[in-house]
C-alpha cells in the first residue's frame, strides 16, 4: 500500500475528471454531440483517444501479467495487435468516416442497417445485441482492474474498490458524454505511455541490466523464445488478437468522428508510433517483473505493474504512476459505456420504442443507459476470480468475429448484401461462443474460427444471392469515388 500520497493523487485526478465531464455537459447539445463528439475532433484527440480506449487495464496489467508466466511466445499478443492497428488505420478508417457521414450513421449497427439497405432491421437489432452483450463483458474486465488496483493500493476489500472505481467513471461519462471521453483519453494516453516506458527502464537497472534479467528469466523457467511449446499453431492463435481490431465499435467510433478525413495521416502517425511504444514496453514490464518477484500467479501476476510502481519510485511519484493505470482502465470503460448507450438509445428506444423522440430525450436516455450498462457490468465484475486478460480476450474475440468481416465487407465488397451480412454476423458470434464454451479456446483463439466462418459465410450467400440492389451499389460507388478524390460528402 502506498497510503496518503496515492490517495491524494486520486483524489485530484478525480476532481480533474469530474471538472472535464462538467466543462462538456454545457456543450452537449444533442445527441450526435452526445455520442460522437459532433465529427469535429482533431486529429491527437482522435488518435490518443482511439488507442487509449484500446489498450485499457489490459496494456498495463493483463499483457504484463501473460508476459510474466509466458514469457517470450505471449509477445506474439503484441505483434499481432500492431499489426492490425497499422491495418485498421491505413484501410478502415477514411471509408467508414465517409460511410458514415454519408448516411448519418453515429453507431454501427445504423451504419450496416443503412450500407446493406436492410429491410427487416434485423442487421440493427441483433448488432446491437451484441454489442450490448460483449461491451457489458469488456466493461466488467475494466472494472476488474480497477477493484485489483484499489486493493492493491489501499487495502480496501475488493467489491467496494470496485463499487468506487465504477462510480467515478459514470459520473464523468455521465455528465459529458464522446466529447469529455476523448478528451479525457487525450490526457490519460499520454500519462499512459510516460509510465509504460518510464517503470521498466528503471526496473532493468534494479536487477543489474540485462545479463541478470536474462539469468533470472532462466532460473525462472520462462522462455526466452519466441516460438515455445505451442509451435505454429500457438502463434496464429496470439497473433490473431489482431483480427479483432476491424470489428471493435469503440474504436471504429473515433474513426468515425474525425472532423476530417484529410486529417487521417495525421493522427494514423500518431496512433501507430503510440501503439508500437506502449506495446513494446509493456511486454518489458513481464519481463523485468520475473527479475524483481518471484510466486505470481492465480491473477496476482496482474499486479506486477503495481508492484513494480511500489517498490521503486517515491509515494507521491508511484502515486501520479499508478494514476496512469487508472488511466487506462477508464479511458476503455468510458468508451464502451458510451458505445453500449448508444446501441440502446439508437437502436432499440429510438428504432423500436419511440422513433419520435427528440435530440434532448435522447440525450437524457444515453445517460439512463450508461448507469444501467455500468450497474450490470460490476455485478459481473464483482468475482474476484476473474482475470483481466481472460474477461478482455472474450470481448474483444466476440466483436472480432462478429463484425470484423462484416466491417471489411462493407467497406470493400459491392457485392456483399444484407442478407449475407447477417448471417455472416451470426454465424461467426455463435462459432466462437460454442468454440469457447467447449473448451477448444485453450488450443486455439476462438477469434480464429469465428473470423473465418463468417467470412466463409458471407462468400457463399454472395454466390447464392447475387448483386445486391442498384441503390446499394451505386452508394458503394459513389464512396469510393469519395474516398480516391480525398474529398467529402
């Protein structure tokens, strides 16, 4: 425990928050300001906020913690994950953002609604299901981290931490909706970053530099190789966190709410150079942590980052340290509450209940739905014996194969129609939940199977379908065109 000094940190990044969440509520008109920052962010906030929603508890406690039991062969997580952040950015982000904007869309399922011309509105409703269902997982993993960190610092039992944690980040999700959340990231992912490289340097000093980690490491009995036990099909498995990137609403969000397309390269840069950093440093942290602690395990080697923080730096330096895991564990959370509110005020109380409703209800019902999606999320996240990396993997392989695809399809298949769209969805959510739940996840990544069908599917309805309507086309087309001349709708 770290005592005072940490308390009062928190305490004034707290009152910093709520400040940030106040300052946005007078400038929260309506609800696409309330859901996506009216498209008019920049490209560091749009860059920052993206990857900081990304990489959440998991960059600094989850990853960590697989690298400290693993060794070695876990850091394929990493590569695969850049890999398909530099793919996202480069082939996702311009289309969707004229996509979007095309057709007014500011969530995803309005998006595939409205590209596939779905005439039933099933595409809407069951994609909203989803990601109802996963975001409510991935927000218990992020509250989690925060009851692990809590304890970690101060003692406190590990439901009221996280009872605490939860409450701080739906008040200022709350009160300021996309914009305080953007913005907020902005500050954590630099705070993130500084920590991430800052704690393992000063860590591999500690145990003597490298030649007596990489003793250590072998006392320890952890590989030092990338490829271990698992071979070939290991690696596919950890590389394909990376397939998960097309399909995560949160992140395709900040896409879509760039104030310009031209400003792309930009924040791609940015993004990309903060990945790769962040990625790197946290498969060092693992590392060094296997020099510095010995018995870890049982989830307690999530914490290896917190102790790392504890045993070298000062109270009121491991303080602003420890601030910035909070960081990362809030800027996800807050992402996904405002994507889950967005899915029920969007797609089910204004499509089904009340398509009537006006810019200041629908306002007032995305914040209804972040404390109910909050609420239910720390029920899930109140068994302690949950891990971080495990609650995150499900999540993220959930959207993974349930979007993915169906993301890359739209954007780059004229062919593709509603039709197959849906059953490609299906398809790939229900083979990599069966995958999961007969066990098959622990030889292979049920991401894998569930991309696959779904694109398999897609393929063979497109065969037994045909083109879709020369509407759908001719939309297709004209934001191609769009997206070759650089310009705008």
């Amino acid at each position: 425990m770290i005592g005072l000094p940490a308390v009062v940190t928190f305490i004034v990044y707290f009152i910093l928050l709520m400040i940030v969440g106040s300052y946005f509520y007078t400038r929260t008109k309506s609800v696409e300001d309330y859901l996506l920052g009216g498209r008019a962010m920049g490209p560091w906030v749009t860059a920052l906020s993206a990857q900081a929603s990304d990489m959440s508890g998991w960059l600094l406690m989850g990853l960590p913690g697989a690298m400290y039991l693993g060794g070695m062969p876990e850091s394929w997580i990493a590569i695969g994950l850049f890999i398909g952040t530099v793919v996202n950015w480069k082939l996702i982000s311009a289309r969707l953002r004229i996509y979007t904007e095309r057709s007014n869309a500011i969530t995803l399922s309005s998006f595939f609604e409205d590209r596939f011309q779905d005439p039933t509105g099933a595409l809407r409703i069951i994609s909203g299901i989803i990601i109802l269902i996963f975001f409510t997982i991935y927000a218990s993993s992020g509250i989690v981290a925060a009851g692990r960190l809590f304890e970690s610092m101060f003692g406190l039992d590990y439901h009221s931490a996280a009872i605490i944690g939860t409450a701080a980040i739906v008040v200022y999700t709350f009160l300021g909706g996309f914009l305080a959340v953007c913005w907020t990231d902005l500050f954590q992912g630099a705070l993130m970053i500084v920590a991430i490289v800052l704690v393992p340097i000063i860590g591999l000093n500690s145990v003597g530099g490298v030649g007596e980690l990489s003793q250590a490491l072998a006392a320890a009995g952890v590989s030092t190789s990338l490829f271990g036990a698992g071979g070939f099909i290991a690696v596919i498995s950890t590389m394909a966190w990376g397939l998960g990137y097309f399909g995560q609403p949160h992140i395709l969000a900040r896409f879509m709410s760039i104030n310009s397309i031209r400003q792309l390269p930009r924040a791609r840069l940015v993004a990309i150079v903060w990945v790769f950093v962040s990625l790197s440093f946290a498969v060092i942290v693992g590392l060094v942590g296997v020099g510095m602690f010995t018995g870890l395990e049982g989830g307690a080697e999530e914490t290896v980052f917190i102790l790392m923080i504890s045993e070298l730096f000062n109270p009121w330096v491991g303080g602003i340290l420890l601030a910035a895991i909070l960081s990362a564990i809030m800027s996800t959370i807050d992402s996904q509450l405002l994507v889950s509110s967005s899915a029920l005020t969007e797609d089910f109380y204004k499509k089904i209940l009340q398509r009537e409703a006006g810019e200041k209800q629908l306002v007032i019902i995305g914040r209804a739905c972040v404390v109910i999606i909050s609420v239910i999320a720390l029920l899930l996240a109140l068994n302690p014996n949950n891990t971080v990396l495990g609650l995150v993997s499900y999540a993220w392989g959930g959207f993974g194969a349930a979007f993915g695809p169906v993301v890359i399809f739209a954007l780059f298949s004229r062919r593709t129609g509603w039709k197959a769209a849906l059953a490609g969805m299906v398809v790939g959510t229900v083979v990599l939940v069966v995958w999961e739940r007969i066990g098959l996840g622990a030889y292979m990544y049920e991401i894998v199977p569930g991309f696959i069908a779904n694109v398999v599917t897609i393929l063979v309805v497109n065969s037994v379908v045909g083109e879709p309507e020369a509407e759908v086309a001719a939309g297709f087309d004209e934001v191609v065109a769009t997206v070759k001349a650089g310009g705008e709708f």
